[in-house]
C-alpha cells in the first residue's frame, strides 16, 4: 500500500461482525472488553453516591442548627445518665469538670449561674457538684444514688435555701464538708433523708454563719465515728437539740461546737462518748451557753480534753465529777475564760498520764476555790498560766501536786490578786527553766517561803513578783541563781518589802536587771555586793521608786559594759548613802547619782563586811 492510500484497520471481537475503518496515523484506537466498561459505570456511580450524601448531610446539619436557634432545647444528657432540666440556655452558664476518672469518669456541674429553680436527676455523682458563686434561693431534688456527699455544697456562698429532702442517700457513707462556707445558708430541708450508712460528717455546717435554725431529727448516726467541727462556727445557731443522736460508734468529735457564739440551749445529754479519744475545742467559743448538762459523758477513752470549754464565758457552773481522765495527756486551756464560772466539780480527776495541763483554768476570775484534792499531775511538764488571772480564788490546796518533771512555771499565779497565802513547801522545781510572772500581780500575798525551791536550772526570773504589793516577807535566800539570765521587773511593785536577803545571788549570767528593784517603796536597803554583773547590758529604772531606800552597796559590781542606764535612780529618798568601786563604773553612770546621797568609794574588798 503506498503513501497516500487509504488504510483498513480490521477490528474483530466476539459476536462482532467485522468492520473496516479507514486507517489515520493520527488516531489510537484501543478495544475495551465488557468488564473494563462495567468498572467505569461503577466508578462513576460512587463517586455521584459519595456526593449525594454529603450534600444530604450538611442540609440535614443546616436544619438541625436552625432549629437548635429557634426552638426550646431539649433536656441534655450527658454520660453516667446526668440530666439537667428545665433551664434556659441564655442565663446559665454550663462548665463541666471531671472529678474522678476512676469513679465512672463522674462529671460535676461548676458555676450554674443565675437560676432560680433547678431540678437535677443524677445517678452516682461524686463530690464538688454545686460551687455557686452568684445570688439567689435555689431548690435542688434528687433523684440518685450518691456514694458520698463530701464538699457537695462546699463554699456555695450565696446559696441561702437548701432542699434535699428528696436525695435518696441510702448509700451514701460520708457528708464531710458538704455545707461547709456556706455563708449565707439559712436553712436546709433534710426530710427524711437516709443516713444509716453514714460514718462521717465532719465539717458538715462549718461556716454556715446564717444558719438560725436546723432539724436534724431524723438524722441516723448509728454508725457516726467523726464529728469533728460538724456546727463550728455556726454564728446564729442558738439552740440545738440532738437529743436523737445515737453515738454508740463516735470516736472524734474535735470542735463540734467550736465558736457557736450565739448558741444558748444545746441538748446531747443522750450522747454516748465511751469510744471519744478527743475533745479537744470541743464547746469551745460558745459564749452564750450559760449551762450545759454532760451529765451522760463517759470520757475513759478521751486522750485529749485541751481547750474544751475554753471562752465559754457565760458558764456559770460545771459538774464533770462523772468525768474521768485516766487516758488524758492534755488539759490545755481546758476551762481558759471561763469568767463568769463559780463553781466546777472536777473531783475525779485523778489521772498520773496527763502531761500538759497550762492555762487550765486560765482566767478563771469568777472562780474562788478548786479542789484539787485528788489531781495527780506525776507526768506533767507544763504548768504555765495555769491560775492566771484567777483574780477571785482565795484558797488553794496544791499539797499533792507533784511537779518533778514540770519544766515551764511560767505565769502558773500571775493575777491571783485574791490569794493571801499558799503553801508551795512540797514544790519540786529542779527541772524547771522558766519562772517568769510566776507570782507577777499576786498582791494580796503577804509572805511566801520558797527556800525550798531548787532554782539550778532557771534561765529567767523575768517579772517573777511584779506587783506583789502586799508582801512583806520573801524567802530565797538559799536560791541558786548561775543559769539565770533574765532578772528584769523581778521585783518591781513589790511596795511592803521592807528587805529581803538576795546576798548569795549568783548573776554571772545575767544580762538584763532592768527595773528590777523599782517601785520598792518600802525597802529602805539592798546590798548587791557579790552581784557578778559583767554580763548586765540594762540596768535603766533598776532603782526607780525606791522612795524609802537609804543605802545602795554596790560594792564591786561591774558596770562598765553595761549599755542602759536611764532613770537608775529616779525616785529615791532625797538623802542616802552609795558605796561602790570607781574602777567598775564608768563616768556616765556615776553622774546618774542622787546628788545629796553620800558617795562611799572603797578598792579593798576586805574594807567591806
């Protein structure tokens, strides 16, 4: 065939007759089996579907938020079946939060804003549901089946209606804190509520400051171990009646009153405290309540009576005659402030265990007589302000007090301004460290023998008889002073002291003699001659007041390093005699002396006797 001519392609295929087709370079022509065709409508077909289908969706999508706009929501669920119903979607803020992931991954609802009825189904929700922030009464019914109720209601500070008469509580075990900061709380519907299970309600109403009124009668606290802080500071509580309380299982109820201001009438006669180890604060801070019957109280167990009734100050007399200490370590500040209490009956306590018993009866200024007849302090290692400000006791019988182990005297009589004498002669003090105010505002003492005492490891005597304004004779003559270092205001107002023999002080250590002799208006002499004073920085007022005193022997007293000096002898008798070293006193001081007193130099000390 030649160029130019016609070309034939011959095409041959099943059931095809055959056909002649002009021959062009130009063109391929490729032959496509039955199956290839079939392919390529199927291709075709998915992708049109694929298509159609998204169109469908993003319509239906468009209708669905269309509707979502315009119309009333539908009640949302959430996983572990958390209904919230009936609310409008402009005024409620929704924040959800997980709060245990090994608890079913239990949501919680934070910040529900601006409602004032909210109805909520939840099944099996953990704590910290309800935190509201904003104003209003709100009404809450459940319908669920709670573990627990720990910090439900926690810091909900505007929260001032509570109503969960509905919650089905049948399994719940604890209600730690659940109202606890609820500031504005006024009342709470329990009805009925199911606490059988419950072992725990400490904190419950802690805060809850509003609070005026509660009924909790049918309240089941069989199975109740911890109470502790349960109505602290329940400012507006002023009565409360717990007499339904079965407490056959409490073990803990630390501040379960605490700082109740208003409360008057309180009713747990009926409580059972067999197993209580604590008690610590428990009455504390009720300053309203004027009597309190315990009557019932069985206290074996209890380890720690600290601060119990301490600023109870309207309690006017306390039987705990039924109560027994024979596990007790502490009785701090067991009855402090106690101000109006005239009588308290504490005869069986009798306890060798206990350990700390400072301020017990702390400003106790109503009180005028303790019998102490049977207190056994053996163990105890702190008597610190034990008596102080007891202004009204007038006797005290101290003579089985054993004090071998007593380290801190600290204010143990300071304010006893009604106690004429006490009789101290069975004191052991040879442990003791601290004797500050120890006697300080005792002015109704008028002697006092303490040669008894064994002062080898006091390091301050601070105030020890500031103010003593009746005492006239003081024995310490064979005290042993070579660890003090502190004598400040020692003896300052003691104004009926006509002379006391402090020869044999050892004040090698002191640094501090400040006022110590001002406003001995009666003593007419002191003889410091064997004073170690090298150490003394202060000496300002030491004299001061001193109204009678005629001789001053300073003998070889060293003040030379001595930083403080002003008003050493403001006060004094117009005429006298100070008889001293030149060596050891600086020109400074020598100038600070009365100037029509006679001034005695001596450099022997074999010149003095």
């Amino acid at each position: 065939m030649s160029d130019g001519q016609d070309k034939e392609v011959k095409i041959e295929g099943e059931d095809t007759e055959e056909v002649l087709i002009p021959a062009d370079p130009k063109i391929s022509i490729t032959s496509l089996g039955d199956d290839d065709l079939l392919n390529h409508k199927w291709k075709i077909a998915l992708i049109v579907g694929a298509f159609l289908v998204i169109v469908t969706g993003l319509v239906i999508l468009l209708i669905f938020i269309f509707k979502a706009s315009h119309e009333e929501p539908e009640p949302i669920v959430y996983k572990q079946n958390i209904i919230i119903l009936n609310y409008d979607i402009n005024n409620i803020e929704k924040k959800t939060k997980i709060i245990n992931n090994n608890f079913l991954g239990n949501i919680a609802f934070m910040e529900i804003k601006n409602s004032s009825n909210i109805t909520i189904n939840i099944t099996l929700v953990d704590s910290f549901l309800f935190p509201f922030k904003d104003n209003y009464t709100i009404y809450i019914h459940f319908n669920s089946d709670l573990i627990t109720m720990d910090n439900m209601f926690q810091d909900c500070t505007d929260l001032e209606f509570a109503d969960i008469s509905e919650l089905n509580t049948f399994y719940v075990e604890s209600m730690d804190y659940a109202f606890d900061g609820c500031v504005s709380l006024k009342n709470i519907e329990f009805g009925n509520i199911n606490t059988s299970l419950v072992t725990s309600t400490k904190n419950l109403f802690f805060g809850c400051k509003s609070l005026q009124k509660i009924n909790l009668s049918k309240f089941n606290t069989k199975k109740i171990k911890y109470m502790q802080s349960m109505f602290e500071s329940c400012n507006s509580l002023e009565s409360l009646n717990l007499g339904n309380f079965i407490t056959n299982e409490l073990i803990n109820i630390n501040s379960m009153f605490k700082n109740c201001i208003n409360m008057k009438n309180l009713t747990i006669k009926s409580f059972n405290t067999e197993k209580v180890i604590s008690m610590k604060e428990v009455f504390k801070g009720c300053s309203n309540l004027n009597s309190l019957d315990i009557s019932n109280f069985r206290t074996g167990n209890v380890e720690d009576f600290s601060s119990m009734f301490e600023d109870d100050s309207s309690l006017i007399e306390l039987d705990l005659n039924q109560l027994s200490n024979t596990k007790c370590t502490n009785m701090k500040n067991m009855f402090k402030g106690c101000k109006n209490l005239k009588n308290i009956k504490i005869s069986k306590f009798n306890s060798d265990t206990v350990i700390d018993i400072n301020g017990m009866f702390s400003g106790c200024s109503s009180l005028t007589n303790i019998d102490l007849a049977q207190f056994k302090t053996d163990n105890v290692k702190d008597t610190s302000n034990l008596f102080y400000q007891c202004s009204s006791l007038d006797s005290l019988n101290l003579e089985n007090f054993i004090t071998n182990n007593v380290t801190n005297m600290n204010n143990m009589f300071n304010g006893c301004s009604s106690l004429k004498e006490i009789d101290l002669l069975n004191f052991d003090t040879s442990k003791v460290t601290n004797m500050k105010n120890m006697f300080s505002n005792c002015n109704s003492l008028v002697s006092l023998n303490l040669s008894n005492f064994d002062t080898y490891q006091v390091t301050t005597m601070q105030s020890m008889f500031y103010n003593c304004a009746s005492l006239q004779i003081l024995d310490i003559n064979d005290w042993h002073t070579s660890n003090v270092q502190n004598m400040e205001y020692m003896f300052q107002g003691c104004s009926s002291l006509t002379n006391f023999d402090i020869f044999n002080f050892d004040t090698s250590e002191v640094t501090l003699m400040n006022a110590m002799f001002s406003g001995c208006s009666s003593l007419t002499s002191i003889n410091l001659i064997n004073f170690e004073t090298s150490k003394v920085i202060d000496i300002s007022c030491m004299f001061s007041e001193c109204q009678s005193l005629t001789l001053i022997n300073l003998g070889w007293v060293n003040l030379n390093n001595t930083k403080s000096y002003f008003g050493l002898f403001d006060g004094v008798s117009k005429n006298g005699e100070i008889i001293y070293s030149p060596k050891l006193i600086r020109q400074e001081i020598k100038n600070l002396f009365p100037a029509n007193w006679k001034i005695t130099e001596i450099d022997d000390k074999d010149k003095i006797n």
